[in-house]
C-alpha cells in the first residue's frame, strides 16, 4: 500500500473537474483545477514548497533558519505548513485588510504573525496597494531585525518554477495535451507565467489570459481607477519581477461584482466553494468559452477555499 510520508507529500495533483451547470451546455467545455483541495486550502502550497526547497538547496536557508514573507494569507499559510514540516521558524506579515480566517490558520500551524494596519481611506476587507506597500516596508524591516531569509514571492523564480514544473504539467496530463485556452487571475504572476510556459512549451496552439480587477487593470495598461476591491490577493497594480508579455494573449478585466456572484454560483451550482479569486477566474473563463468553438477546452483555477472568507459578505 502506497502511504503519504509527510504533509508535503500531500501537495499537488489536485483534481480538474468540467463545470456541468455554469458552462453552457452546446459550448466550450470549461475545466476547473481545485487547487483548494491542497493541505494549506490553496495553490501556494506549491510555491512555499519550492521556495523553501530552493532555497535549502543553494544555501540561503539552513538548519534553525527563518522564513519572512509577506502575505494576504495563502501563500503565509502554505510556508507555515512547510516550515512547521521542516522545523523552520515562519514568520507571516499581512495586512489588517485580509480576512480574519486566515490569520487564525496560519497561527493554529505555528507562524508568528505580523499584522499591518491599514493605509488611510481603505476600506475593511480590501487591500489595496497602498496596503501592501505598507505591509512590503515591515516585511523589509522584520527581515533584517531577525536576519532571516525573505520568500519574496513577487520576484522569486522559484515561484513560477513551481507552477511550471507541478501545476502546468499537471493540467497537460490530465486533458491528454488538448487545450484549447488557459485564464488565470495574476497575483504575484506565479501561476499563470509557470502554467503558460508549460502549455506553451507543449503546443503553441494554447491561447493564455491574465485576469486582473476591472479598477485595476494595471498590466493591461489601462488606467487604474481604484486600488481598492475585494478579490483578495491579487489586483495590487505591480508587475511581478518574473513577469513575460510574450506569454499573454489577452487581458480580462473582472468587476467585484462579477467575481462574487460566479464564486456564489460556484458554491451553489457546482458544489464548489473557493474564494474571490475563482470566482474572477471562472467568470473570465467563461467569457472565453463564449467565443471559443462548442468543442474547445478552457481551463482555469479555483486558487483557494471559501472557507477562508465566511467573515466577508462573500457567502452572506
């Protein structure tokens, strides 16, 4: 009998599944991959993983040592649970704005946890980049204080590696290579620069969408109206240091609106409850599959579990 050895072990080779109900039924097929169903609740349980294993293996990290990073809480989670797993101190810095759940279940795996007040004239329960510019200052000063290494989840190469290697490939296996077009929300940029450059590496033909908040549809190059919204840990009108133009096809602005309700619908129709962020990522998806012919794929990601909003007006 195969047995898992760790926690760790647990990550990846979430399942994909076909919305039966939200797609329409004479259209493009519409796939989800539950990255929810990971240990930490979401996809940044892949790149903690990598951080730390990257940075074990060229030194930066050693026996006893101190991970910082800054978080809206997935990726603060995921590096608590490998740290926890390897006998690491984690130290997670996130802003007052994010939701209460997740700060309780990075303390419940054992992190220490930093919380930033807010920048003025946000609003409870939207971070903004003014937020998280306040949130990257103390990251900086906790780093040096401790001599610690610093994830750096924006810039770190390890990040989209993770995707690249585990979650792109992953998606290529389970649709038997067809692929027609992938849609993926841009945070730090990880996941979708790591899975388009799997796809493409593969075949051309797969036709790549970034999803950003319709205020702040900054790589896109539109004007950013509002840096407030509510579709948590992505949005933050910055460019990932990693981040490559040549594997974009096209750029999908969400409202929060449009993201609340298609991640309602997803909880309801499909039995699905993830966070803001699928709920972004399902309605560009589904926007793409209108165009697409009635037998295309179109693949995109549920990042993280409801579970982690029930203290916001998500599921109310």
């Amino acid at each position: 009998m195969n047995h898992q050895h760790t926690i760790l072990d647990a990550i990846g080779w979430t399942p994909l599944v076909r919305l039966a109900r939200m797609a329409p039924r004479d259209g493009a097929d519409v796939l989800v991959k539950l990255e929810y169903l990971s240990p930490g609740g979401s996809m940044k349980d892949r790149i903690a993983r990598q951080i730390v294993e990257d940075a074990e293996a060229s030194g930066a990290l050693r026996p006893g040592g101190t991970v910082v990073e800054l978080t809206s809480g997935n990726t603060g989670t995921g590096l608590a649970i490998v740290c926890r797993a390897k006998g690491y101190r984690m130290v997670a810095v996130m802003s007052e704005g994010n939701s209460v759940e997740r700060r309780r279940m990075m303390l419940a795996l054992g992190a220490d946890l930093e919380v930033v007040r807010q920048a003025g004239g946000s609003d409870p329960g939207k971070v903004s980049k003014e937020d998280l510019d306040l949130v990257e200052e103390r990251a900086q000063e906790i780093t040096g204080e401790l001599g610690a290494f610093r994830a750096d989840q924006f810039n770190n190469v390890a990040n989209p590696r993770a995707h690249e290697l585990g979650t792109g490939r992953e998606i290529l296996e389970q649709v038997d290579g067809e692929l027609d077009a992938f849609v993926a929300a841009v945070g730090t940029g990880g996941l979708f620069t790591g899975v388009a450059r799997a796809l493409k590496a593969s075949s051309g033909l797969t036709r790549c969408y970034a999803v950003e908040p319709a205020s702040v549809s900054y790589l896109a190059g539109r004007p950013v109206t509002d840096t407030r919204h509510k579709i948590q840990g992505i949005g933050y009108a910055m460019k990932p240091g990693f981040w490559d133009e040549s594997l974009v096809e096209g750029y999908i602005g969400v409202s929060d609106d449009d993201a609340s309700a298609a991640a309602r619908q997803l909880a309801r129709d499909e039995g699905i409850i993830a966070g803001f962020s699928a709920g972004a990522n399902v309605w560009a998806a589904l926007q793409v599959a209108s165009s697409a012919p009635p037998d295309a794929t179109v693949v995109t990601v549920a990042c993280d579990s409801g579970m982690k909003y029930l203290s916001t007006d998500l599921y109310e």
